[in-house]
C-alpha cells in the first residue's frame, strides 16, 4: 500500500494539516491516516496523535474516538480519519472534515467500516471539497510500491498524484491518503 498527506490552497482563517502514522498493536500494524481543520489545527493534529499512540485495538470504536478526541471547536472544527489495519479501514469524521474511497474510479463518501480491495484509494480530509460520483486520482495514476525497500511507509508516486488531483485548488485543503496495489 503507498500513503501520502498533502496540503494545497490558500491559507484563510481556519488552518489545515494532515499526516500518516504507523504503529504496531498485538502484532499487526496499524496505519492512520489524519486530517485536520481549525484555527489551530497543527496541535489539535498532535492530540489525534497522541491518542493514536494509546489506541488498544482497530476497530470502528477507535477510529470514532480519534475523529472526536474531546478538542474545543476553536481548536479542531473537524477531524477525518481512516485507519488501516490489515485488509480493513475504518473511518471516521467531526465537524466539516470528511473521509472518502475511490473504488473503481469513483469517489464516495466513507463511513464505518470496509474491506479493502485491489485498487482502492482511500482520503481523509479536512475539508468536505472533493467531488464524489467521479474518479479522484483516476486509473494507473500511482505507482505500485516498490517492494525492494524495507521501508515502512511507500509512496509510490502518492503525493504526485495527489497534488495533480488537486491541482488549482483555491480553497485550503489538507488530505492524507492510502492507495492499495491493483
């Protein structure tokens, strides 16, 4: 799988950031995708992570307590995320942040959980701005991860295609984003 996290616009009154985190629970790992919007986005992003980092188990729970970790609205007005755990994500969202999959080159909205298939692109973002009914990344636009390397975390070209599909984006906009091998 290639994981990506890109911020593109102009910055307004309300902040963006986004990340990935990886980290292990009982023996499988554990990756969390996150986006934040808010007037201080960058340490509501820190709380998120910080309570990651105590996550007991993945499961749609969690990834709800992640997306609402108790922050004021001034800190966090919203809180998108999708963790991937093995061939399942669970997403989860507050505030104006939304979390979406492409799936056979449409984009839609994600809630819950899901399993993963070949080819799925999964976003969360900070902001609800991406069209759905539509292919977001489209077809063959990111490189299977490159196997050869023990890294823990593959691009494959991600954050490429990502700053294309968002390409002329005026508004700000954070995502994080997983694209699972075809």
């Amino acid at each position: 799988m290639s994981f990506g996290a890109v911020t593109v616009g102009r910055r307004t009154a309300v902040d963006a950031c986004s990340t990935v985190e990886a980290r292990t629970v009982d023996g499988a790992r554990l990756v969390l995708l996150t986006a934040v919007q808010g007037e201080l986005a960058t340490p509501a992003l820190e709380v998120v992570k910080g309570t990651f980092a105590k996550l007991a188990c993945a499961d749609q729970a969690g990834a709800s307590k992640l997306a609402a970790p108790g922050l004021p609205p001034q800190l966090a007005s919203g809180v998108a995320v999708v963790l991937v755990a093995g061939e399942r994500v669970f997403a989860a969202a507050s505030g104006n942040a939304r979390c979406y999959r492409e799936r056979a080159g449409t984009l839609k909205a994600l809630a819950g959980a899901s399993d993963v298939m070949p080819g799925d692109v999964f976003v969360a973002a900070s902001h609800p701005d991406l069209t759905t009914g539509r292919a977001f990344l489209g077809a063959g636009t990111v490189a299977p991860p490159d196997d050869t390397f023990d890294d823990t975390f593959h691009n494959g070209g991600l954050d490429d295609a990502l700053d294309a599909a968002l390409a002329g984006h005026a508004t700000l906009l954070s995502v994080a984003a997983a694209a699972a091998p075809k």
